[in-house]
C-alpha cells in the first residue's frame, strides 16, 4: 500500500513541478517564487487556482498534440 502512495505522490510531484518550471522559465523569475504565487493565490480565491493549474498540467503534458507542424522554408540558397 505505501509503495502504491509514494508512486501517487511521485507522479503529481512531477507534474506540478513541469508547470511550475514552465512559468518560471517563461517569466524569467525563479521557481520558487512561482510556487508561492499559486499556493498565495489560492487562498486568497479560495482554491479556484488549482482548476487553472489542473488544466495547466494537463496542457504541458499533451502539448504535443497542439503544435502545428510547420514546414521548413527552403533558401535562395537550395536550389
């Protein structure tokens, strides 16, 4: 049962620090200040951040599926 816990835990860790860290690294500031931005933010609006973090986490792990393929423009260069 405790190995079944710590591979919970293990997974949720992983996926709040990707959000986290993606914010961090699009703002330039550092993570930890991230971090206390949402868990402030939190308890301020009564955990209605923690939906938009959800989504959040959701989004960055199937981001791949967003993306648009973008074709390589050829040079003058190539032909």
């Amino acid at each position: 049962m405790r190995r079944i816990i710590q591979k919970i835990l293990f997974f949720f860790e992983m996926q709040s620090y990707g959000v986290c860290e993606w914010w961090a690294r699009k703002l330039g500031i550092r993570t930890t200040k991230v971090r206390l931005g949402f868990i402030y933010f939190s308890f301020v609006t009564l955990g209605s951040p923690l939906l938009i973090y959800l989504i959040m986490a959701w989004l960055l792990e199937h981001k791949h599926y967003f993306t648009l393929s973008a074709k390589r423009k050829r040079s003058i260069w190539e032909l």
